[in-house]
C-alpha cells in the first residue's frame, strides 16, 4: 500500500530583494504573483524512514548549502531520511536571489526560507493516507524551443538575439516536449499531481522586476484548481532549451505559456494508468566533476577587456555582455580548476524512474538518459539539492555560445554525467531491496 500526503506554503518575500536569474540593476519593485513552496511525501510502509519527499521551490535554483540545511533540518525534525528528500528549484528567472548568479545573494531571505521548507516538509509528513498511483506522458511543443541557433557564418546565435532570419541556417539541436505526470490518487480526489517538462520559465526578461513564479506557476494554479489537491512542477534536463526569445515577452506570454502546460498535463493526467507494481525503490550517488580551467588565450582576452571596463559590467536583459564574461572569466582564472560536487537520487516507483540532477543539464544529456535507461518511464529533475550552472555536451563546448561562455564544468562533464546517471538508473532497476545508496 501507498501512503502520500501534499501541501503548499507561500514563500512570496515581504521587503524588496534582489532578484536571480538575469543581471538586473537593482532590486524587485513588487509582487506580480505569489511564489510557492509544495511538498509531496510518499511512502509504501507506515515506516518514516521509507518516506520519500519531493520538494519544488519558485525561486531561479537553491545551492548545495542551502538544500543541505532544508534537508538536514526536516530530518531532525521528523526522523525522515535526508537522502530521500528531493528540493528542487522551478528555475523561475523572477523570483528572489537564491543563488547570486548575477545579483547579490539574499542571505536573509534564504534564512526564512529554510525554516519555511522545512515548516513544509513536516506539516506534510504529519498527514498521510492511503493513495494509489498512476503515471503517463505526452507532448507539448508550443514552450520549449532549442535556443542555440547556428549562422551562416559558422558561429552560435542565441534564440534572444535580433539577427536576420536569411543568415539562420537552423537549431543546432532539438527541444525535448515530452510531458510527465505522476498522478496521486486518495479515496476523496486528487492528493497530487507531480508534473515534469523541460523549459526555461524567462518570459519575462531582466527588465522586470515584479517578482512571479513565471509560467510553470501559471500551470500549477490552474492544474489545483482542475483537480484539486496539490500540483508540483519539476523542471526537466533544460540547460539548451528556451521559450520564444524574441515573442510574447510580457505577462500576457506568461498566462499563454503556463496555459499551454497546464493543458498538456491535463490531458496527460486525464489519460494516466496505474503504475505496475508501484513498490518503492531508490540510491544515491555522489561524485565530481572536473571544473573548467580558463585557457591563455581566454585568459588574454579577459585581460583586455577588463583595462576598459575596470570590472564592471551593465546590466542586460538577456545572456550577458563582453564585461560580465570578462569578470567570469577573471573569477575562475583566480580560483583555478575546482571540482563541482554532484549527488543524484533515483526513485523508482513501480516502472517510472525520477532522476535528480542539481543544475542545468543539456537537453541532448537528458534525452541520452531517458532513452537508455532501463526504467520504461524515466524523468529527470533538474535544479534538485544543489547547483553547479550548466553542463553543456562536449560538441556544444566545441562550437561555442553562451553557456559554453559561462560554464564553470570542464569539457568532460558530459562523459561523466552520463556514465553516472545510466549506473544509477541501472543499479536501482537491478536492485530487489527497498532503499540503498552509493558514493563514487
């Protein structure tokens, strides 16, 4: 038998923040939207410590430090496993400076945060009942676009960029629709639905500064409000994919979008079957990844650019310009090679496998996963318990653009994601006991 149990808190900040995601010039003005934390604990025994969390967070992406503490402090208090608990952020670029990717990082804020999630996590492990599950996947094709184009020149133009459509030969790659719900089903409706695609919620640019949950926000209001009970939006391998960069950028694009997914995982829910034989299964994996080493040559003109701009750099709408790349590049020659830790958590319910990456995979990476793994259905959750930026394919490094700019993972990562991840999803699809966990 499957227990479960789901709940929603508000995490909208009450002052002015900083706002992550995009280099903004100063702090947020207002509230378009609230922001929201929802939880959803799973377990197929009355045993707390077989309970899995999955935790989603309206905000642009949590750190290592930070979801250790949430994760930590919700064991403390409730006795559940710290390795079963999954926060994942929905990589809104409208929400508060979790991070400091491009802003001052809001430490205040992070504080209440913590206590909030872990608030969350607790309330929710306090009331559950019995539940069955059913899972299915479709398409939506209107959101996510490949957003690295190439030009008749040979170099990478980003799907934000005014460029003359004549000089666009096409997308280096294609998008991944693919839409997943696990439905969680209890005796009186709807307890859940957990819902999983693969896009960039940016519709609003760095010229906003109204904080919102952006279009997966839109989505998960309007699934609640369909179904009742609890929808809880998981981000996908989305590191090369984007919306329409240079349409619908307003709030009006914002509903469009969230509408657009909000439909899809309807009917997707709508059409779902039970799972087969959903018994609990899962492992953890820790590793690193070898970190970028700033060549000479980048380091030469890095150099140059800093004597005209001193350091500073303007704030953008889109990507970033030659003097943020330049500060970057400056920030990683002075630290050297770093390795980036990673842990990854697979659970497998019955036949379907979610699997935890804690940054921005490419979406080429995920869909080598998803069609290798041994799981029937497997998704991939991005922005989950950490951040380490982007991990672009090593093709990808080699013919440049904005994340290949930006990265701070070296040119292997991809190799090591990839053996990682498919072991993982092997060794849980292999394994007959209820919970194991692996380092390496």
């Amino acid at each position: 038998m499957i227990f479960a149990g789901a709940g929603i808190t508000d995490i909208t900040p009450r002052t002015q923040v900083w706002m992550d995601g995009m280099l903004r010039a100063r702090p947020s003005e207002g509230v378009h939207d609230s922001l929201s934390a929802r939880a959803l604990v799973l377990s197929d025994s009355h045993e707390v410590a077989r309970s899995f969390v999955l935790v989603t967070v309206d905000v642009c992406a949590l750190d290592g430090e930070t979801t250790r503490a949430v994760r930590t402090g919700a064991a403390l208090r409730t006795g559940l496993p710290a390795s079963r608990i999954v926060v994942a952020a929905t990589h809104t670029h409208a929400g508060p400076s979790t991070v400091g990717i491009f802003t001052p990082r809001e430490p205040l804020y992070i504080e209440e945060l913590t206590g909030r999630l872990i608030d969350l996590i607790a309330l929710t492990a306090s009331d559950t009942k019995p539940v069955e599950l059913s899972f299915a996947s479709g398409t939506e094709e209107t959101i996510s676009h490949y957003r690295r184009l190439l030009a008749d020149d040979g170099h990478v133009v980003m799907n934000w960029v005014p460029y003359p459509p004549e000089h666009i030969v096409g997308p280096l790659g294609t998008a991944d629709p693919q839409v997943s719900v696990v439905k969680v089903e209890g005796q009186s409706g709807v307890v859940a639905l957990v819902f999983n695609h693969a896009g960039h919620p940016n519709v609003l640019s760095g010229d906003n500064y109204l904080l919102s949950a952006d279009y997966p926000g839109v989505a998960a209001r309007l699934l609640e409000a369909e179904f009742g009970g609890t929808a809880l939006f998981f981000n996908g391998a989305q590191g090369s994919v984007d919306i329409d960069g240079l349409r619908h950028r307003d709030w009006e694009g914002m509903d469009r979008a969230g509408y657009a997914l909000a439909q899809a995982a309807s009917s997707v829910a709508r059409a779902s079957e039970p799972c087969r034989s959903p018994t609990f299964r899962s492992a953890s994996v820790s590793y690193v990844l070898p970190g970028r080493r700033i060549t000479d040559e980048e380091w030469r003109w890095a150099q140059a650019i800093l004597e005209i701009t001193g350091g500073k750099y303007d704030p953008i709408a889109d990507g970033v310009g030659e003097d943020y790349k330049a500060v970057f590049y400056r920030r990683l020659h002075d630290a050297g090679p770093c390795d980036l830790p990673v842990e990854q958590t697979c659970l497998a319910l019955g036949d379907c496998a979610l699997l935890t990456f804690p940054g921005e995979l490419y979406t080429e990476i995920g869909l080598i996963i998803k069609a290798q793994s041994p799981f029937r259905n497997t998704c991939i959750i991005g922005l989950a318990n950490g951040y380490i930026g982007y991990v672009p394919t090593r093709r990808a490094i080699s013919e440049g653009g904005y994340v290949e700019d930006t990265r701070r993972v070296g040119d292997a990562a991809e190799e090591v994601v990839l053996r990682h991840s498919l072991a993982l999803l092997e060794r849980v699809y292999a394994s007959s006991a209820p919970a194991s966990s692996v380092s390496g």
